[in-house]
C-alpha cells in the first residue's frame, strides 16, 4: 500500500520506492530505504510526519504516494 494509506503509529516496512533515482538517493541519504522501518507519526493534510531510524521527516503527500509499505 502506499505511504499515504498507512495507519498511524504503526511501524511499516518499506517494501518499494517507485521514483526518479535522484529523489531515491535523497530519500536513501534521509534513511528512507526498501526494507528500512517507517512509522507514519502524523497525517495532516499537505504532508506525512514519519518517524524514520531516530528522527522525524516531513513526506509530502505526492512523493508518499510513491513509497510503497507492508
């Protein structure tokens, strides 16, 4: 499922990352990588506030869309 669908405080493993790989290795260098654990923290309506290793990023919505969980 999508970034976006998941449900709140519940850590996720990130199974794809479906993007130009300029935006995958800037997301790699956050820490945001296939099989690395995210939790979604917050989900306002322009962005997702996850918790990714020990801190916190601001996802926007549209590049959520193209991480994918499990």
């Amino acid at each position: 499922m999508p970034l976006m669908l998941a449900p709140l405080g519940q850590e996720m493993r990130i199974v794809k990352i479906l993007t130009d790989e300029k935006t995958k290795k800037h997301l790699a260098d956050l820490g945001v990588t296939p099989e690395g654990k995210i939790t979604v923290f917050s989900n306002n309506g322009g962005s997702l506030v996850c918790i990714v290793k020990d801190g916190r990023l601001a996802i926007d919505r549209g590049l959520a869309s193209h991480i994918f969980v499990a």
